[in-house]
C-alpha cells in the first residue's frame, strides 16, 4: 500500500473564489478500535452539493490542471460570502457517506471481525481512496452486497425512514412527498406499501408518474397537470394525509400542499370553524431544490405548521438503540426496499470535469452520480 492517496477538497478563498481539487494526504494507520477502508463506492447526494460547492456560482466555474489532477475555481458571490465566513482559507474534505472494504484493522475485537468486510460509513471525507474511522461507524453489508450497493445506506434510506416514524410520532397516518421519484422517493415509496402506509407522492413529470405506479403506488400528483389540485385534494381525502416532507423547499408548492390538506380536512369535517378546519397540517421542508422564496397563501386557517427537517437531530431525538434497529433495517433490506441506482459511475478525476458538474450539479431526479475513488 502507498503512503499516500487522493482526497477530494473544496475551499474558498478570502478573495471570494471556490477551489475544488484532489490533495495527496498520509495513509492514516487504524488505532486499535478503528478501521481503514479503501472506499469503492460513494453517492453524490444534494446535501453533499453545499459543502461541495459552497455557495459559488457553478455557471462560471471553470477548468485548469491535468486529466489526472484537474481543478475546479468560480466565483463566490460578494453578497454570499458572509454566509460562508466560517470556512474561508479551510481546505474540506466533502462526501458524507459511502462503502468499501476494510483492508487493515485496529487491535480491539470489534475492529478485527470487519477485517476483509465490506462495510458502509456514514462519516464525512468519504470523496477520497481510503478512510479511516472507528470500527462501531461501521455498517456491515451482509455476505454477497457490493460497496456499490451498499454506499447509499444512510442518507437516502434514513431520512425515508426518519419520515415515517416522525409520521409515528406526531400521530399521523399517512404522508405526502415531494420530488418523489427521486431514489430517495421510491425508497420512502417502497418502506409505505410494505408497512400499509398511506402516501401521497407528488412529481412534475408524467413519466415519474408511470415510474412510481410501476412500483405499487397508488398515489401519485403530477404538480404539472391542471388537475393537479384537485387531484391532491382526493389523495388527501382518501388517505387522511394531513403531514408532508417537501423536498424544494422554494415557491408555491408548500402553500398548495397545506391549502389542499384544509380542503380535505373540510371535507370531513362534523362542524363548521370560521378559524378553518381543527386538523393540524403540517409542512417540513427538508431539502432545497428550488431557491426561491417559499410562498404561502394564507388559504389554510389557523391550525399549520411549516418548519425544517434534518436526519442528523432526529437520530438524536430518537437515540441510539432505536437509531440502530432503523440501521440494521437498512442493512437487511439494501437490495430491495434500500436498493439505489445511479446513472454514472465517475472516478475522483471525472467528478472535477466540467460536464460532470453541469449533469449532477442540477440535482435532477434520474441523473445521480456514484464516485469509486478506487478507479
């Protein structure tokens, strides 16, 4: 084994310029409840894009270095940079979760029996050839599961899961999902048909909708159709709906949601309330595909809520042995109910290419790119 290998970083420089590039760094050795894995596989996922990018304007990126080593710049807006202050002239590793396989290992017992092991890692610094880290970080795939396979099982699979047991917890019975043919969408798709749960997906393309109907749902809006929201309010009436994880975060799309759900409580409803309808909808918005400002009309009463929702905190919330039972889960299902797919394998090289940049930097549902350092 070499005493160095390629790591992806990104930067931003005090005169406002992001740097994406691959640094030479040391081959740690495992301490002894730790281990090293030579990473084979790690996802390009939309909350690996911030750290990524950094607030920069990718439409002016441009190229310079080698095929071998290539580096990335563009510019950081001067209105943005106070928002990105704290990690100015810090070179970062990016890539928050993969898998490969532990080819040396730490002294403890815990460390020892993943030796040879494939194994996924939630743990940052995973855009690079080999990473260490602690032996309990690890989640081992089960006999016959590639780093491929395995390197989306947290991100995507976790947050499906987070949904329906924050459904659980709230005392709801059924949810409504945006972008919902996304991998994450049809992994959130496949947990609801298996467990009997109620979920409204919501697209914008008719043949997301074909996708989703093709694999057992029984929901699904198009957000493009002009039925769209009377569409919505019958999923809604149907299924009790009254919670929804948006993924856009931007526009109107949240507004309609919550104005389509009082319709429907309406509809239900024993008794008229000139405050609208006494059932509590409720919005999290839990990812950023669309920039703009979120838009309400407020055409929903007085019972809603819109708030933010993030994997990491619910985790917390829940602790770790429940955390744990959602993760073994993960693991036992990674080939069907978890299974991703991706329409690019790219080695570390590849992904500081301009083309590459423009395809899975739009975040489009279809085009997920999977790095393999190990290329």
């Amino acid at each position: 084994m070499a005493d160095t290998a390629l790591e992806l970083r990104s930067e931003i420089k005090a005169d406002g310029t992001l740097e994406l590039s691959l640094a030479n760094i040391p081959i740690p050795e495992p301490a002894a409840d730790e281990v090293l894995v030579r990473v084979e596989a790690a996802p390009i996922n939309p909350s690996d894009l911030g750290l990524l990018f950094g607030m920069a304007d990718m439409t002016k990126a441009s190229q310079s270095g080698t095929s071998d080593n290539p580096v990335i710049t563009a510019p950081v807006p001067e209105n943005l940079m106070r928002a990105v202050a704290a990690r100015v002239g810090q070179s970062l590793p990016v890539g928050n979760e993969g898998a490969g396989v532990v080819v040396k290992a730490g002294a403890s017992e815990i460390a020892q029996e993943l030796m040879g092991k494939t194994v996924a890692i939630l743990g940052g610094a995973m855009y690079g050839q080999y990473r260490c880290i602690k032996a309990k970080q690890c989640l081992l795939m089960h006999e016959g599961v590639t780093p491929a396979q395995g390197a989306s099982c947290f991100v995507n699979p976790l947050t499906a899961l987070g949904m329906v047991e924050t459904m659980r917890l709230e005392g709801y019975k059924a949810l409504v999902h945006t972008a919902a043919a996304s991998n994450l969408g049809q992994m959130l798709n496949k947990i609801c048909v298996k467990d009997g749960v109620g979920l409204v997906n919501i697209v914008r393309k008719q043949e997301h909708v074909d996708l989703l109907r093709g694999m057992g749902a029984k929901h699904v809006c198009n957000s493009s159709d002009d039925s769209f929201m009377d569409d919505l309010v019958a999923a809604l009436v149907e299924t009790g709906a009254m919670l929804a994880f948006d993924a856009t975060g931007g526009g109107k799309l949240a507004g309609q949601i919550l104005s389509a759900m009082e319709v429907a409580a309406n509809k239900t409803a024993k008794e008229y309330s000139r405050y609208g309808s006494t059932a509590h909808k409720q919005v999290y918005i839990y990812g950023g595909l669309d920039r703009s400002p979120t838009t309400l009309n407020r055409a929903f009463g007085m019972a809603w809520g819109l708030g933010g929702w993030l994997l990491t905190p619910f985790l917390q919330k829940i602790g770790p042995e429940a955390a744990e039972k959602l993760r073994q889960r993960v693991a036992d299902e990674i080939k069907t109910t978890f299974a991703s797919s991706y329409t690019k394998e790219v080695s570390l090289s590849e992904v500081l290419s301009l083309d590459a940049i423009a395809v899975y930097g739009k975040q489009a549902t279809g085009e997920k790119y999977l790095i393999n350092p190990s290329l």
